[in-house]
C-alpha cells in the first residue's frame, strides 16, 4: 500500500506538466492540437491541422484546424483561412485516390451555437458524399479511434503521394517589372488577358530579334499624383517593340491608345495629352531612339549603341 502510495506521488510529481497542462486546455480541439488528447491525424503544417470526426456523418469526414484558437471562422486570420482552403483541396484530391467513397463533398463551416457549431474553436469540415449512403443520424454515432485510424492513414498516404500543385499563372494585372525581360510566353499571356489577341499574332508570326522589356514610362514618369500608370507604358512599349518600320497608321493607334490608357488611369486628359503629343515626337522609327517604332526589329548589332535620350512614354 505504502509502496503504491510512493509510486503514486511519483507520477504526480514526474508528470506535472502534462497535469497542468490537461487542465490549462478546456477547448477539446487545442487538447487534440496540443496532443494531449487523441485524434486521427491526416495532416498538420505549422498553421493548421486535419484530423478525423468522432462523428462522421461519412467515413473520411475531416475536420480542419486552426493550431491557434479561434473561436469561429471570423476570429481565423486570413493567412491561416488560406491555409485551411488550401488543406482542404490537398485532402479533398488525397480522398478522392482513397477507395473511400466520395462522388461529392461538401465544405461546410457552422459559425455559432445559432449555427449548429458545437465545438467553440473554428473547424472546416471535408463531407465526403456519395450516392446512396445511408440517411444522417442523429444524434451522431461516436466512432472509436481504432475504427478511425486506418482511414487517417489511407488519407495520409494518399496526401504523401500527391503531385504538387501546379502554381497559379500571375494575374493578369500582375505585369513584369521594368526592365526584366519578359518571354514570349508571357507576352502572349498579356496580349490575351489585355485583349490583344492581333498584336500577339503580329508576334507569333515573326517575332522580333531583340528579346521585350518594358522600362515604362521612363524619360517621363511612372507614377502621377500617387497614380501607377506603368501598364500604360508597358502596353505601349509593347506595341512599339513588335512594330515594322513605316507603320505610321500602327504607330498613331498605339500612341492614341497610350493617351487613352493614360487618361483612364488618372481619371484626367492633361497629363495623357502631353503624353501623346511627346511620343509622336519622339517615338518616330526614324530616330535611333531606344524606344522608337519598331525597337525590337532593329538589328541586333545596334543593341551597343548609345542612342540619345528619347522623348518617349
Ligand atoms: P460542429 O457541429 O460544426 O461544431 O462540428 C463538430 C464536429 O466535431 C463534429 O463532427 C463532431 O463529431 C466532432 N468532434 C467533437 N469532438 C471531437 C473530438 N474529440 N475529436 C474529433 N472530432 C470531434
Ligand atoms: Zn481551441
């Protein structure tokens, strides 16, 4: 009796913190985040983790954690929203390799008791769906861990063999910096997501010996009264690289163009006047500016040569 008393004492004392911190975690899923309560884990990152639903209304039912507590979905910062979306289409795509069943799933967020939220620390649940599964029940049937972790290692295993995701194509606003040069990839891309689909076959179909890079509006100014008018520029300069000499018709759309541009972004015509008033001055393919008509037809061995400040956009 003694001697289990001493060993009893023992434990208490050896395993203090785990005690305490029992006590100091009343919100069931910091408890299974902390690892002081069990989980069938399917992933984890340093922002959020995944695990399985004691109540799964399907099996493979995931729910997606915040580590940090947050009461509900507004209390989740938005770089961590985006770290629970972006589980939840890895798990939804790991699932679906799975033989777990899964024709549909739902995404689905209860936000209050109002809401049927019963756990107060915001969760995503993944519902895998399929045709013909048996009606809900209510109240839900608990499932033991035991039943639980198998399936929390398929998914795991179908994660750990997921491809990587392609990355999304930059939005088109997104346009390279000044000066970097920009392929030809990129530049049909721009001519689509810009609507010019003819000055990219004007492209395609010869394209022009000097690689693009746009500087803007440089020799003018990017920027007017806190307003960006570089897509201006860019677009501009992109019409004017891929120009053949004598496109005198070419070359007044595009500067008509750039002053529209212009006058759009500033939401004021004086600026965008003088602007074009500057470019047909300077941007004739009879000047050895670096930026005249057709700067990206010229031969390839003028590309040393120093050309005299151009008046240009
Ligand atoms: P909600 O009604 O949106 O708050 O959902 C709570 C979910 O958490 C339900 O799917 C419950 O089955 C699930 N749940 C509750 N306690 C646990 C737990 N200890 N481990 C895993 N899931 C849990
Ligand atoms: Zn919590």
């Amino acid at each position: 009796m003694f001697r289990f008393f001493v060993g009893f004492i023992a434990l208490v004392i050896l395993l203090p913190g785990a005690v305490v911190a029992e006590e100091t975690q009343p919100c069931v899923f910091c408890g299974i985040v902390a690892g002081q309560r069990e989980g069938a884990t399917v992933y984890r990152d340093d922002r959020v983790m995944a695990f399985l639903s004691i109540g799964p209304r399907n099996p493979g039912h995931v729910l997606i954690v915040p580590l940090l507590h947050a009461a509900d979905f507004m209390e989740v910062p938005p770089g961590t929203v985006h770290a629970m979306t972006d589980a939840a289409r890895r798990i939804v795509a790991a699932i679906k390799r799975t033989d777990l069943q899964c024709d549909g799933f739902q995404l689905q967020m209860n936000n209050g008791v109002a809401a049927g939220q019963t756990v107060p620390h915001a969760h995503l649940h993944i519902i895998p769906r399929y045709v013909g599964e048996p009606p809900p029940k209510t109240p839900e049937d608990r499932v033991s861990l035991a039943e639980l972790e198998p399936v929390a290692a398929k998914i795991r295993a179908a994660l750990a063999a997921l491809p990587a995701e392609t990355p999304e194509p930059p939005l088109p606003s997104a346009l390279p910096p000044m000066g970097e040069v920009v392929p030809l990839s990129r530049i049909k891309e721009i001519c689509a997501a810009y609507g010019m689909m003819d000055l990219w076959r004007k492209i395609e179909r010869d394209p022009p010996v000097r690689p693009f890079k746009s500087d803007g509006c440089t020799g003018w100014f990017n920027e007017w009264k806190g307003i960006s008018i570089y897509q201006a520029g860019f677009l501009h300069d992109l019409k004017y690289w891929a120009g053949y000499p004598g496109e005198e018709v070419e070359r007044l759309v595009a500067d008509a163009e750039l002053m529209n541009d212009v006058a759009r972004l500033l939401k004021s015509t004086a600026m965008a006047e003088t602007m074009f008033h500057g470019v047909r001055m300077g941007g004739t393919d009879k000047l050895s500016a670096s930026f005249s008509w057709g700067f990206g037809r010229k031969p390839l061995e003028r590309a040393g040569a120093t050309h005299p400040a151009a008046a240009k956009p």
